[in-house]
C-alpha cells in the first residue's frame, strides 16, 4: 500500500486518531494529515515516526491524493469534499453531509459493500449506531426478511466528539447522567430520524418500519443498542443465534457490554430471545463506536475499492470513479 496517497482530514480528532492507527497497522505508508488552522504545524505520531499537520484548504486537497478520509463537521466536510474529490481523490466522508444525498452510496461493507463501486467521488459513511445496526439487522433480513425494527441505543460521549469526552472526563466525580442531546424536530431526535432513514437507504428497503430512541449515556466509548425485530417468516432465537454467529464482523456472546467492545472490530450481539410481548425476537448489540463504528468502516470501504481491477494504472494508483 505504499504508492496509494492516502489524506486523513480531521486527523487530530477522536475519529482521526482512530483512523490513523488503523492505517499504520495496515501499511499504508504515504499519508497526509490535516486539521483546522490553529492545529496546523502539530506533529503526530504514525506507526513508529511522525507526520505533520497541514492546513485543510480546499487548495491543499484538490490534488496529489488517491483517497481522503474525512472526519469533520457537515459543513466543513460540505466545504472541503467537493475540492478533493475533483481533484481525483476518492472521498469517504464521515459526515452527515452526503449520506442522504442520492447518487452517493452509503456503505457498510458487510451489508452492500457492491455499492461502493457505483461511487462519483464521494462515498459516505454512516452513522455510528447505523453501523452496527445495520452488521445485525443485514443477515437477518436475508435470512426471514424485516417485518420492523424498534431499536434504543445507548450512545457513548465519543460519539460527539473529543469534546464531550473532555467533559464526562471532568464530570465522572459527580452522578452520571442519561440525555438525550440531539435537536429535536417536533417528537424525534435528528439522531432517531437518521437512523431510520441511512437504515432503509443502506438495506434497500424504503418503506421499512423503524422505531428509535436514542440517548447519550456517561460512558466515554462504546455505543449499546437494544433491538426488536420482527420478521416476515416465524424466527426462532436459536435460528437468529445461528444466523448472526455466521454474520461477517459479528461476534455472539453471552452478555455483552460496551467495555468488552473496547477496541475491538467486531459488533457483539447477545441476550437473544424471544420477544415476550410480540412475535419477534429481541438482541442486545454493543460496538466500539470510534472503531468499527467510524473509521475501521470508512478504511474498509477504500480497502474494498482498492481491490478492484480498475485501482491501478501505468502512472499510479487511481480509484475506478466517475469525476465530479
């Protein structure tokens, strides 16, 4: 992976330090890192040396990159990805800015990494609690398909940032708290609302009845979800059991929590069981949110389009896109 050109924007984040380390243990070896202004000049560590922190310009990403990372706000990613992507970089943006747009694929690679492919120059990643929603509800769909879902997550600070975690940092003296932070469009969250919608996108499946509620509890990494599905063929828990341990990235244990998710790159799925007060079944799915939940997934999306036929060319590796 030496010759591909990787950029990382937003590299001094939470997300971004994630990223970075997944790409060295990886062995991408030509990086380019940026942040904000007041970060430019910063030296961070990658693998056993460091990289400088350039400015992230629309000048200083619309050329000499064959894929780049972004881990930014929506309008900075709004912003600086259109820049990229015209100058020939494959864009995975973490971002909520594309994920709904049409013509942008949104991708988990375990559940439609084939949509990858049909890229423009941008490909999105979803939502964190999307991720390993979608890694569970996708192998149980091909196996009984969807009837409707009901899902409540229990969302780590991380999942707002390095700043948040600042702040449970400095709050963990004091009682914790349960809060639902996200705005608020008449009853549901922007949170519950987008977690339906890049669901249904991610699934191909438009019209599926999706139900959230969705909190952020005082716990600095790893997002928890407790799900009920319902599915059109009569689904036994020991047929989803068997379903799910067959699943890619997905691992069934007995009782898991979001600290045996730390670290980790699998979604952890347990307490499978009958839904008592309906015809479905019930799981309780835990992940490590700044991994697999954001920057192992964009990492693996690139991965899937570097592996193509069409990656490489006589002067160097080129992403198979059509350009902006």
């Amino acid at each position: 992976m030496s010759d591909v050109r990787i950029g990382v924007v937003g590299a001094t984040g939470a997300v971004g330090e994630i990223t970075l380390a997944l790409l060295a243990e990886r062995g991408f070896k030509n990086v380019r890192v940026f942040a904000s202004e007041r970060s430019a000049g910063r030296r961070l560590t990658y693998g056993s040396g460091e990289l400088a922190v350039e400015e992230a310009t629309p000048e200083a990403l619309g050329d000499g990159l064959d894929v780049c990372f972004f881990s930014v706000g929506t309008s900075a990613s709004r912003a600086l990805v259109p820049s990229a992507a015209r100058g020939g970089a494959v864009c995975v943006d973490k971002s909520s800015a594309y994920r709904l747009t049409d013509g942008v694929p949104l991708v988990v690679p375990e559940a439609n990494g084939e949509r990858a492919l049909d890229h423009e120059g941008i490909v999105a990643n979803p939502n964190c609690s999307t991720i390993q929603l979608v890694c569970l509800l996708k192998p149980l769909h091909e196996a009984a398909v969807l009837k409707n879902v009901r899902v409540s997550t229990y969302q780590s600070a991380s999942g707002a940032g390095r700043a948040s975690m600042e702040r449970l940092r400095a709050q963990q003296s004091e009682d914790g708290n349960v809060v639902m932070e996200w705005d608020f469009e008449g009853d549901e969250s922007e949170e519950e609302s987008k977690l339906r919608a890049e669901t249904r996108k991610i699934l191909e499946l438009p019209d599926l009845p999706l139900s959230a509620t969705c909190a952020r509890v005082p716990v600095l990494v790893g997002h928890s979800q407790a799900i009920w599905v319902e599915t059109e063929r009569p689904f036994e828990a020991d047929e989803a059991r068997e379903v799910l341990s067959a699943a890619p990235s997905v691992r069934v244990v007995d009782r898991p929590t979001a600290g045996d998710a730390l670290g980790g790159d699998e979604v952890l799925v347990g307490r499978i069981r009958r839904d008592t007060a309906g015809e479905g079944i019930v799981l309780w799915g835990v992940c490590d949110n700044l991994r697999k939940g954001a920057a192992l997934n964009a990492i693996q999306i690139a991965e899937l389009l570097l592996a193509q036929p069409k990656v490489r060319a006589a002067q160097g590796p080129v992403l198979a896109r059509t350009p902006l």
